[in-house]
C-alpha cells in the first residue's frame, strides 16, 4: 500500500474511475502471454530482521597436539560469523576449574565465513607447553554485517562447548643400570591413545633418533632388548601417543637410559638434602656417603634431579671428584621455585685402560621410600582479591607454599598504593597456625583493608633464624561498579555530522558513566546485549580509559534498543564488577530522516487498514468515521466534495499500534497526533498538506510535514515529505529536511 493511498481511492472513486479501469490499467489483461498469478503479486517474503543462534556446535576434545577444531551448523541469511574463547585452568584431576562466565569470553576471529574454524594454539607442540593444562571454551553468533542484520545470540556456554589439547605423556622413564639384557622404558596413559610411538637415539640433544618399535593404546611400558655391543651405552628415548584417526601428540622429553654393565660399580648410599625443607632461597644442599675407590681405577660422581613437576633427568653437575660428598646446586631456575626437586647419583668408575663403567641411578626419587628431596622456600604460586561483604575490606586469597605438609609455615601481606611501588607497608604479618584453615577451593583467605595492590610472602622460621620468600605476583582488587551508566536514546550526541550511519540507518550511541564513589578504575570495558540478563558481547576491543564510548553498532536495526554493561578494570586489566541493567542502560542511536519516515510510516499505513469509507467506490466514500489505535487514541477521516474535486482530511490523536518489540514495558514505537490531509481536482492531480507529529512518548520522536508532496494522476507523483526528528526531551536531533516522495515505496 503506497503512503497516501487512502486520499487515492477516494479520488478515484470520486473522478467516477470504475474499479475495472483502474484494474486494467495496473495489470496488463492481455490473456495470451504467460502471467505471474495473483498470490505472486501480493505474496511479499517477510522480512528478515535478525539471525538464528548457530546450532550443534561441536569442539574437538584432546584430537589434535596444537589445535582446537570447532564446527557448527550453518544459519540462514548468515554471511560470516564471530568466535569468543575463554581460557580455564584445569584441576588436579584435568577437568577446568570452572565454567567461564560471558564476562571471561575474548574475541579470537571475527567474520569467519564458513561454518568451521581451527584455532592454533600450538604451532610447535612441545612436551612442556602450558597449554596441554587448559580447557578452552567457546561461543559462536552468527553475522551479516552487509545486510545490517542483527547478529544472532551466542550458542550456549556449557562443557560440550570446551575442547583440550591431545597432550604427550606426562611422564616417561627408562631404567638405569638395574638390568643387564633390556633397558625398561615407562609412560603415563593418554586418554584414547591407539598406539604409542617408541624412538630411540644416543645424542642427549635428541638428534637422529629413529622410531624402533610401537605398541598398542592398553600397554604403556617397553623393554627395549639390547645386542652385546649396546649394553653400558646411555640411549635416549622419547614417546609419542597416536590416535585412532591417527591424530598424532607431541613428543614427551628425553629419558635417558642403559642397561647394567658386568663390573658396574655400587650407586652413592645415603643420600639427602639437608637443607631441603625451604631453608634456603636459592641453593639445595646435596650429601652422600663416598663409593670406595681403588688404585686401579678412578671414581667421579654424576648429579641429577627431577621435580614433582616433570620426570626428566636434568644433569646438575657431571665429573664431582669421587672423595667427594657433598654439593650445593644453586641452578635451580627462579621461575621453579615453587616445586619439590629429587636427587640422584650416579657413580663413573674409569679403569687404568680407558674403560668406562656406570652405576645404576640412586633409588631417591619419588617413589623411594626415602627420597632426597627439597625445595626452597617460596612465595605462594596463586593469589588473587575477591569482595568482602563491605567496600572497604576484600579477601586475599592464596595456594600454600610448597612443602606446607611438611612445614609450618607463616605469611605476610604487603600493600601498595602504585603497581611499581616497594610494597614496604606490611598490613599482614606472620599469618599462620590456628589463624588460617584452608578451604575446601585448597586456598586461605583472610580480611584486609582495600588498598590498591598486594603482594604475599612466605615466613619460614629456622634454627638460624627467620627466613623470608621473595615478593608473590601483584595482585589487586577488581574496581566496584561504575556509576550511573547512561545509554543515549536517539541523541545528537556532540554533532551527528561526525558519524556515518550504518546501513540501516542508524546511527550510534553513546554510553557514558561515572567512576565508582573513592575509586579511579584504570580503565573499562563495554559490553553490548539485545537481552537484560545474557548474550553480552564486548564491544570495546580495547579497554576505555575515558568515562564514554561510542558505540558505531554495524549492525543496529531500527526499532531494537541494546543494553550495554560496563566493567571496572584495574591496572592488570581485571575487572568483574558492572552495573545493574536499568532503563537507563537500555540505549539505541537516532535515526536517518528517510528510516525515521519509513518506521513511522508503518503505524501511519496500519491505521488506515482500519478505515471502511476509505476504500469504497464513488460517493460511497464520502463522509466521516472515527476508529481508534490498537494501543492508544484515534484516528479519524472525513471526505467532502470541494469545488471540483474533493478534499480529504485524516486526523491522528495520541495514536498507536505497536510497542518497541511488542513489548509493552518498553513503550510504544510511535504515538502520533497531527494532520495527514489531501485535497485534488477533477484530473486526480493535487497536493497533500498538515503535519503528523510523533510525540516524545514514541521510540523517535519528531514530527513529517505532507506540504511539498505533489498527486499526479492519482497517486503520489513528487515533491517530499519534510521531516525533523527529535530525542526523549523534545530537542532537535536532525533538523528539517526533505525526504523523497519515493522513500517507503521500495
């Protein structure tokens, strides 16, 4: 139906024009040529709006050594689609922690334009990466940013959303000296391993190994059999897990490895780490009880350790003179302080001839009923600050330091008022015993006074004295909510002739905020939802150190308000705390004057679908009738003959027929009262006059002048509409303009 049909028919009728004429010369009545049918004519395919949720998505689960695989099926009308991951620490037990919440999503691609994406996580898999230790979520929403549709919901945050890495075995061991045929290598399991690769090479570096066996996914030990000449050779040996589809994991590390050796002398005894239970900061003390020599051959000593952490051997110290008995390993690497370190030795004997024999490893490690092991003392390896029940206090929290089983451990909390501060001021001091119960989450907590960052350390009380870790990781309480966040509602923001509506013709919104009471957040982030309580994506990629953002919403719809949640942020980019969503964060941008005709057209075409006169033929349509909105008020027509032709006049008060979303809590999309009037001449040609005003009510206020519309034949045939729009408080958004006669019409 064309804007001012309802001035049309009347005319029509009134210039004695059947309907028959009318009809033939719409529709050429030529019978002998194929035709569309009617239903073709009028059938119109509704209008696509917004996108489905992208459904059955599938993450590969430990497939792949350095990637994650995601597929999902495809949604209608979608061009590309946007990928968010969020990263989990695993547990003990290799499951995450926790299920993220939106707020831990970050954007990983965006306009993927098929519906299955790699994630490289890896692109070198080691046996060390971090990585093989995490569960990564994953979130897909479906896009077509070309069209202006708006994007879909993310699919649903849950386990079936997560995927891991194919991860090596954790561990791997070769004997040493205790058989002389064979040399027993063992692993640990991987989870849906169909066979294990076994290499083999004599170079410590790893280079020039060469695969010498494999075996089924159920058996994770191999003894590899040697020929007279191999026996008393160091071999290192790696492992790889296989799958069924035949995924392929990283390699594990090197285990070294020999067989026993006719002659071999007896292992150290009596090995220990005196200074083992965190008495030293940097160094761990090492002794033993010396092997007998003999003048015959030379004896040395070789030292290595693991820790609770990996199984490989690191050589600590090879060629210790064999009248030796002690040794101070100060190699241990800062970043590992926080793990249990277990000793061995190897006893050299060299004879007068040149030949070199080995002694099995020291039974010492951690399976040894008495291990040498030690650790050095250590600040606490997890710290974090989480909300008390008050502003002024928080929680810090901590894992123990290793060793707590052992050791009795105390710990201080120091404050700063800068990230790069001393942390000299001591609010904490000498936490322990009875004060502190460790929680079931394997953490302590205790109450302090909110100050801007922390830092933990380990007391350790020793027979020379007392002893003190090094600083913890800073950590800092996450910035309560920011205050008073307020979404513009169809505003001018400062000057609209600084933005560029998308192709709805919509342009943006600004989201402005305030700090919280006594806080200075570092910075902000912006998040975006077309729902109160889900869906949140974030919009700002970087993080906002000012108090607003522009949102330039590539994809806003007229007629779709967006809630928009800010989040506090401190120096090291945490944050969780945002504000509550109210009808203040509820926003949406002002829009073009042609999209402001076009959405206020549709309640001005509604209305007359309502009017009887209106559509009847001839005299018929002459007089007045009155109907009301669906919603509110009425609209009311009358048609008189003027002179020789007819005047129409159509009068709207308080009118309306839709809310915003059909929602009536959200208001109504236009209310309108003022004049929508025509007035033409017996030859069907004549103008249209009054002024129909949305009023401050309406989702966009503003108001259409009908006096530069010219009727041609019947039927609008030129001129414009002049169109002024407005925000909530009735001030001038884009002031008058003209909009084509042919807007609406498309």
């Amino acid at each position: 139906m064309k804007k001012i049909a309802f001035s049309l028919i009347i005319l029509f009728g009134l210039l004695n024009l059947s309907c028959y004429s009318w009809y033939e010369d719409k529709i050429n009545m030529d019978t002998k040529t194929q035709k569309f049918s009617l239903w073709e004519l009028m059938y119109k395919e509704p209008e696509i709006t917004s996108l489905d949720a992208p459904k059955q998505l599938m993450v590969s689960k430990g497939m792949y050594s350095g990637s994650i695989k995601l597929h999902w099926d495809e949604v209608p009308y979608a061009t590309s689609y946007r990928i968010e991951r969020a990263v989990v620490e695993a547990d003990i037990n290799g499951n995450a922690a926790r299920i993220p919440d939106e707020g831990d999503f970050e954007v990983l691609k965006k306009q993927v334009y098929s519906n299955n994406y790699i994630d490289l996580i890896l692109a070198d898999p080691k046996e060390s990466n971090l990585e093989y230790q995490k569960k990564y979520y994953y979130r897909v929403s479906a896009e077509n940013i070309n069209r202006g549709l708006e994007s879909s919901e993310f699919t649903q945050i849950s386990n079936e959303s997560s995927g891991w890495l194919l991860s090596p075995p954790a561990q791997i061991e070769a004997a040493k000296g205790e058989n002389e045929e064979y040399i027993a290598v063992k692993w640990s399991p991987v989870q849906n391993a169909s066979r294990y690769l076994i290499y083999r090479g004599e170079k410590e570096n790893g280079f020039g190994m060469e695969q010498i066996d494999s075996v089924l996914g159920n058996i994770t030990s191999y003894n590899n059999y040697l020929n007279q000449s191999e026996k008393g050779i160091e071999f290192y040996y790696k492992i790889c897990a296989v799958l069924e589809s035949g995924s392929q994991s990283a390699f594990t590390g090197l285990a070294m490895g020999y067989s026993a050796k006719s002659g071999a002398p007896a292992a150290p005894t009596n090995i220990q780490v005196t200074n083992g239970m965190a008495e030293s900061l940097d160094t761990l003390k090492v002794t033993w009880t010396a092997v007998n020599s003999s003048a015959e051959y030379t004896i040395t000593y070789n030292l290595y350790r693991t820790s609770s952490e990996e199984s490989i051997y690191t050589l600590v110290r090879a060629n210790i003179p064999g009248a030796t008995t002690a040794f101070e390993d100060a190699s241990i690497p800062k970043q590992k302080t926080h793990v249990k370190y277990y000793y061995y030795l190897q006893t050299v004997k060299k004879t007068s001839d040149g030949e070199t024999f080995k002694s099995p490893f020291s039974k010492t490690g951690q399976d040894s009923t008495t291990p040498a092991v030690g650790w050095l003392l250590s600040a606490p390896k997890n710290c974090e600050v989480i909300d008390s029940d008050n502003n002024t206090e928080v929680i810090v929290k901590w894992t123990p330091a290793v060793g707590y089983e052992d050791v009795n451990y105390f710990y201080n909390i120091y404050s700063s008022d800068t990230l790069d501060g001393d942390f000299s001021t001591n609010i904490k001091s000498m936490l322990g015993g009875s004060e502190l119960t460790l929680g079931e989450d394997g953490y302590y907590s205790t109450k302090v006074l909110r100050e801007p960052f922390y830092k933990i350390t380990t007391v350790r009380i020793t027979s020379n004295g007392t002893l003190e870790s090094d600083l913890s990781q800073t950590i800092a309480p996450a910035p309560q909510a920011p205050q008073n966040v307020v979404a513009s509602k169809t505003s001018a923001l400062d000057g609209l002739e600084k933005y560029t509506p998308n192709t709805n013709g919509v342009y943006p919104v600004m989201i402005t905020w305030e700090a919280p009471e006594g806080e200075t957040p570092y910075a902000y982030y912006v998040y975006r939802s077309t729902k109160p309580d889900s869906s949140f994506r974030k919009i700002s990629d970087k993080p906002v150190q000012g108090l607003s953002f522009i949102d330039e919403n590539e994809t806003a719809r007229p007629g779709t308000p967006y809630y928009y949640k800010v989040v506090s942020l401190n120096m090291l980019i945490q944050g969780k705390n945002s504000n509550q969503q109210t009808n203040d964060t509820l926003g949406y941008g002002a829009l073009t004057r042609d999209q402001w005709f076009r959405e206020y057209n549709k309640t001005v075409k509604k209305s007359q679908t309502k009017l009887t006169l209106m559509h009847k033929a001839s005299t018929d349509a002459l007089g007045s009738e009155s109907k009301s909105g669906d919603l509110s008020g009425s609209v009311s027509y009358n048609a008189a003959m003027q002179g020789l032709g007819a005047r129409i006049t159509m009068h709207y008060e308080n009118y309306a027929d839709f809310y915003v979303l059909n929602n009536p809590a959200m208001g109504f999309y236009f209310i309108l009262t003022g004049d929508t009037n025509t007035t033409a001449n017996m030859s069907a040609n004549g103008s249209m006059d009054g002024t129909n005003r949305a009023l401050l009510s309406s989702m966009y206020p503003g108001y259409a002048k009908y006096n530069g519309l010219e009727i041609k034949g019947g039927g609008a045939g030129g001129g414009y509409y002049v169109v002024c729009t407005q925000d909530k408080n009735g001030n001038t958004v884009l002031s008058e303009g003209n909009v084509s006669w042919t807007v609406g019409e498309e």
